[in-house]
C-alpha cells in the first residue's frame, strides 16, 4: 500500500507541475544535495544490499564526490552474501549490483559457486523474476570477472522459455499462472532476455529478435500521452501489493529497454520524440522525496543519455520572469538530461505570442548570442514589440554539425511561458466631490498614488464622488491591471468595495450616492477611502489609503435595510476564557466532639469482647505447626488475615472502593494458597492421630 501511495502522489505532482508550466530542467546542484539526504547510511551502512547499490549508483551518476563512505561495510556484507550457499539468487544479484561499483574483491572459488547455483536455478525456474535474478546475477559475473567462463548451454530454451509470458499488447506476466499482465513486467523480460542474449554461447535465432522487437512496438502503443509530449507508462491498479505506480513503472521499461538495445545489432527504431517524451516525464517530477523514486529517476535519465538511443537535448531557462525596469536579459540554456554541456549549436527565438493568443508573432526570427564563459544563450534587448505582460516564447534548436543529429534530438520548437514585469506609470490621478449634475465641482484633490495621501471631503446624498487616474506601460501603451478596486470603509466597519472601469488609459469610476444610500445602510459619518491597484506583472502594484470623506444621509425609513451584524474575529476564540467561580455548597453541621468520641467507644467495645470470649473459652497454642515449612505457612496465614482486617481500617480512613477491592484480590489469591497448605498439614496431622 505504501508504494502504490507513493506512485499516486509522484503521478499527481507531475500533472500538477504540467499544468503549471511545459519547460522542463535538467539535473541540477539541488538533486545531488537531496540524495544526500535521501540516502542516508544508518551506523555506517545502509539496511540491505538492494539500498546500498541504490546509493552507490545515484551518487556516482550524480557525480557527488563528498559521499558517505560505506565501501567497508558494503563489502563485508557483499562477501557475506556470496559465500554463504543459502543465499538466494535476489540477494546474490544485489551484492553483484553492489560490487559493481564497490569493486570489492571476490575470489575465483567464490564465483565458481555463484556461476553453479545461478545456472541451477534458472533450470528450476518458473517465474518471471526467478529467471531475471538468475539471468542477471551471471551478466554481472561475467562482467566483473575476467577468468569467470560464464554462458548459457541452452540460451535459446531459456529465452523461449522467458518470451512465452509475453502478451499481444506487448505486456507480460510474472508467471504463467496469472493471467494478469504489467508494463512493469514488460521492463524486467526485456532486462532479463537482453543477459540471455549476451551470455549466449551462439547467437539466438533473429526471429526471435524480431519477435521482441514488434513486442516493444506494441508496447509503445499502450503508452500514456499528454500534449506536452509528456509519455509514461503505468498499469491497472488491481492488487495494492503488485501495483508499482507509474515512475517505477516507467523506469522498468526504460532500463530493459537500454539492456536489449545494448545486446542486439541494429536499432529498435524508437522515434526520437519518443525518447524525449520519456524523458520530460522524469525531469517533471522534480526532486522526488522517495529515495527509491530518487533513484529510479535518476538511473532511468543515465539509460536515457546512452549511446544507444537519440540523447535527448533539454531547453531551459534560469528565468522566466524578465524585467523591463532592470532591462533584464533574455538567457536560455541547452543541455543533456543529466545537466552534461550540450555540443555547439544555435538557439533561435522564432516567434512570440501573448498568451492564449494565436495572433501573428510579434517577433521576428533571430538567433541568441552564446557566451561561452557562462555556458548561456543571450538576447540582451528584447524587442520594442514586447511590453508587460504574459508570453509565449518559441524557440529552436540548431545543431552546427549535421552528424551530431544521429547522436542527439533536438526535438521540434519549444514553447516557453514568459512573463515580462515594468514599472507601470501613474498619471492625473485626482479624486472629486461632484454635485448631481455633474457639471458643477464642488470640491477637487490632485493624488499622488506613489506616495502618502490624507484628503479630507465631505458630501451628502445629492452630490458624487468621482475617482480618476491613467496608467501606461514602459513602452507607453495603455495598461489594465488584473484588479483595480476602490473601497469605503464605515467607521462601524462596513465596507463597501467597487471595481474601477476604464477606457483605454483612462481609469475612472464615479460614485451616485443618491443611489447608493441603500446599500449603505443609510449609515452617516466618516468613511476611510482605499484604493487597490494590483497585477502579476505591475512592479509597483499598490494598495493606498487616500483619506476620508464624510457623508451626510438621511435618516433611514421603517423598512429600510439594516448593516449586517459585526463579524467576530476569527481569532477571539483563541483567547482567554472568563473565569469560572464553583460555589460549594456549605458542610452539614457536625456533632459535637464529645459525643465523637463515645461512639468510637462504642465501636470498639465488640473487640473487646471478642479478646475475653478467647480466653473464656480457653484458646492455645497446643495445635500450632512445630516443623518450619507447615510453621511458616501458619504464620504467613496469620499475617494475611491481619493484613485484610488493616485493609478493612485503611478503607474507613483513606482508600477508595476500586483501590480496596484490587488489595483484597492480590490478597485473597495468597490466603487460599497459604491456607489450603496449613490446612492440608493440619487434616494430615489429624488422620495420622486417629489411625495411631
């Protein structure tokens, strides 16, 4: 369950950063300080060899030099695990992953073992991942030994054997048992035919080359698509203990695929579009919070950026908020999936476009200035067409040496969302007490929405109030802000907020309160005057307190509408509580003390005549046990009744009814057992003396 969770949240944080934008980065400084934290040795070593090449590897392609170093404890366990004979062929194809990279030193008798029982076990196999730990455990023998003779007898039985849990959609199963398929699946027999190609003593028949190579055709058809170019793989969520979500599903597919490529001659045919769509699947996600997902992102980039396939080049941008203010420079930067330096080529802007707009481009085509020191693509001016606001940047990517097209893709154009910010100029703002017609100025204030402001006005219910001001771009073009807001505030805290409209430049709106006494609740007095201009792209966005104004309304008819109530504040629960004063009710009036005190004697006076009626009666000690064990356990017995009758006192002066009861059972358990042997003494005593 933790994994199929873990699968949902990495495919929802891809959609969500999707949706935000389509520009993808490379690897960068930040993924080599989180697998710093994510891979993280516990005492010095990690909790299995299967963690351990996962940290080894990640921090190796990241090229992290300032690891922790495991390499002693790794090789003791990888020593541990391959020459011990009970160890299965998982645990053995995980220390060989490990000593991969750890290059520990495993001797000559210890392969041979590992080559007889990896060999047994592939005859015995009847899983999917039975053959692929197998099958994978001797490639990487053969790999890191050189003396190591290390092939498959029957390679072409074997891959038969691994091809028939194929499907026709290009999926497989794990065992022929279950008829449920999975891309994951699909990754490990691609993996593991691809070792079963390179361990052949002879080569396996092409047709079944062939034959693998239409299976990953049809795989491909199954493969799920945004509009970006974005491609995943991921499988029916059926059972929460084989669901792989789809980054390790995906991840899966890419790593057999780059095995099989690696081992067959010829190419697989695979469509560079393909490779970079897989590709912006992975740097989507960002930096994983999982180190398992960290690790498979990473190591599915590395297979990515082989030799084997089309290498992918990323397009990005340090910035994508530029400043006309500052005079900003546009800078784009191309490199390989893994942050490597691209080889020499040209970044061409070709056109740009206001956002949800498919006017002409407002651009002409033109190339970016590389600079070499920074490893950048320059525009430093953009051009007079591009004022303040949102864009989409299309660029291309040219290559100056037509054979690097065999070795990288460059893919089509790339569309980059672009923001342009400035300084937006606030012109002949003035605010003005109108009377009805219009016409006649009853009282004029000049502004300064740059600064401070505190005009004084006043009206009554036949004048107006008008509010007018311009706002222009940088380049001198009429600007209209995402919000422009004027707001009248009551000194009972009522509010009352209006949208300013505007006309080109020109920004104004005008108050009637004839017919606004209304909805201001007929309520008179001083009103604080606020004014809000705001957008994503406005540098000096304001919210701006300009005065007040003092009305004078008439009086509210019976039925007119009344202020809502005041809201309480959100807060006020959060504070102190009034304070609460119990009052107990008064003490029943008590006897006097004298009297107390001859009732206790009262009460006592039982006990004593319990004590006489003893010695009336003549009570001895004739019958009490001599020998030391029945003794022993005679006065325990006595002691245990003292103990219930101390008990009973501590009950009437301090315990409660719970509390007495638990001390009763505690004792009660020990009178039975102590009484049940001093009086099966006593019953034995007494049998002996009748039969004497």
């Amino acid at each position: 369950m933790p994994r199929s969770l873990s699968g949902f949240l990495v495919l929802l944080l891809f959609v969500s950063i999707c949706e935000a934008a389509s520009l993808f980065q490379p690897i960068s400084d930040s993924h080599g300080s989180a697998a710093l934290e994510l891979f993280t040795p516990d005492h010095g070593s990690f909790k299995s060899l299967e963690e351990t090449y996962e940290a080894l590897r990640t921090f190796e392609l990241l090229g992290i030099e300032k690891k922790p170093d495991v390499t002693a404890t790794a090789c003791r366990s990888i020593s541990e695990t391959v020459g011990s004979s009970s160890s299965a062929p998982k645990e053995l194809f995980y220390a060989l992953k490990a000593n991969s990279i750890a290059k520990c030193k495993i001797n000559e008798k210890a392969s041979q073992g590992i080559i007889t029982r990896l060999n047994a076990a592939i005859k015995g196999a009847s899983l999917l991942l039975d053959f692929y730990y197998s099958v994978g455990g001797l490639v990487l023998i053969k790999d890191q030994s050189s003396k190591a003779d290390v092939h498959l007898a029957d390679a072409e039985g074997v891959f038969r054997s691994v091809k028939a849990f194929s499907q026709s959609d290009g999926r497989w199963r794990y065992s022929s048992n279950n008829p449920e398929s999975s891309a994951f699946a699909s990754g490990i027999a691609l993996e593991t035919l691809a070792g079963i190609v390179s361990l052949a003593s002879s080569e396996i028949d092409q047709s079944l080359i062939n034959t693998l190579k239409n299976d990953i055709r049809k795989l491909f058809d199954i493969v799920e698509k945004y509009d970006d170019g974005v491609l995943y793989f991921d499988d029916k969520q059926l059972d929460d203990r084989d669901y792989e979500g789809p980054l390790s599903t995906t991840s899966s597919v890419v790593r057999g695929l780059t095995a099989f490529a690696a081992v067959t001659p010829g190419s697989l045919n695979l469509q560079g579009d393909k490779i970079l769509g897989l590709a912006k699947f992975f740097l989507g996600i960002g930096v994983p919070g999982d180190a398992k997902d960290f690790f498979n992102q990473i190591d599915s980039l590395s297979c990515l950026e082989s030799d084997r396939f089309s290498i992918p080049l990323i397009l990005s941008l340090p910035s994508t908020v530029l400043s006309l203010t500052k005079k900003d420079s546009l800078k784009v930067r191309v490199n390989t999936l893994l942050g490597s330096n691209a080889p020499t080529l040209t970044v061409k802007l070709v056109g740009a476009f206001n956002s949800g707009s498919k006017d002409a481009s407002l651009v002409e085509s033109q190339e970016l200035k590389f600079d070499e020191e920074a490893g950048v693509h320059i525009l430093n001016n953009l051009p007079k067409s591009i004022d303040v606001g949102s864009y989409t940047f299309v660029f291309e990517i040219v290559l100056h040496e037509p054979e690097r097209e065999k070795v990288y893709y460059t893919g089509s154009q790339t569309e980059v969302q672009i923001y342009v910010t400035g300084l937006i100029k606030i012109e002949n703002a003035e605010i003005t007490v109108l009377d009805s017609d219009l016409a006649s100025v009853e009282t004029q204030k000049k502004l300064d929405l740059a600064g401070q402001n505190a005009v004084s006005l006043s009206a009554n219910h036949l004048q107006k109030l008008r509010l007018s001001f311009q706002l222009t771009t940088p380049r001198g073009l009429a600007f209209k802000p995402h919000q422009a807001l004027f707001k009248l505030r009551h000194e009972s805290k009522v509010e009352h907020i209006f949208v300013v409209g505007n006309s080109g430049k020109q920004f104004e709106i005008v108050l009637n309160f004839l017919g606004l006494v209304e909805k201001f609740f007929y309520l008179s007095g001083r009103y604080e005057i606020k004014l809000t201009v705001g957008d994503a792209v406005m540098e000096n966005s304001l919210l701006r307190a300009l005065g007040h104004i003092e009305l004078d309304l008439p009086e509210p008819p019976e039925k007119a509408p009344r202020p809502p109530p005041r809201s309480a504040d959100p807060y006020s629960r959060y504070g102190p509580k009034a304070e609460i004063t119990h009052i107990f009710r008064a003490p029943e009036k008590q006897p006097p003390k004298e009297l107390s005190l001859v009732f206790l004697g009262f009460t006592i006076l039982p006990s004593l005549g319990f004590l006489i009626g003893l010695l009336r009666l003549g009570v001895n000690l004739k019958n009490f046990p001599t020998k030391a064990v029945p003794a022993t356990f005679a006065i325990l017995f006595h002691f245990g009744i003292g103990a219930v009758l101390l008990l009973y006192v501590l009950f009437w002066l301090k315990l409660d009814l719970f509390q007495t009861l638990k001390l009763l059972g505690f004792l009660g358990v020990f009178l039975v057992l102590v009484g049940h042997r001093i009086l099966s003494h006593l019953a034995a005593t007494s049998s002996k003396l009748k039969s004497a």
